[in-house]
C-alpha cells in the first residue's frame, strides 16, 4: 500500500486496516496485530500505528485486553 505523505498517515493505515476487518482477514474473536507489527509493515512509526488501532477500538471494532493485546470484536463487545 502506498501511503500519501503529504497528509497524516495513521488515517491511512486505520482505512487499511477496517478493509481488512470489513473482508473478514482477521476473525472475530482473534488476536489483532500488535503496533510493532503494523508499523513494521506499513513502514510508519510505532505511535502512527498506535493512532491507527486507537481509531479502531474507538468505533468498536477491537477491544485490548490488558496485558494480551488487541482482539477483533465480535459486533455485540
């Protein structure tokens, strides 16, 4: 994926990211990438990542279990 510079990334990502979520490449209930590995692979900062998930979990599709990560929600979280 390229990303456009020129503006904020972590939108990007986060859009990347809830295509994924809409196509069904991470199941509900499963552990979701954490930022080290989100940013490794979209070539950003761990923070921009950070941003990304934080979106994520804001609109409720992931919940963060202290401790053990992220997780995709199942709709009813």
């Amino acid at each position: 994926m390229d990303l456009d510079r020129s503006v904020p990334v972590w939108p990007q990502v986060a859009a990347e990211l809830r295509k994924r979520l809409d196509a069904g490449q991470y199941p509900a209930g499963e552990r979701f990438p954490g930022t080290v590995d989100i940013a490794a692979e979209f070539d950003v900062s761990q923070s921009t990542a950070q941003k990304a998930v934080a979106a994520l979990r804001a609109e409720g599709r992931l919940y963060t279990i202290l401790g053990q990560g992220s997780f995709v929600s199942k709709g009813d979280e």
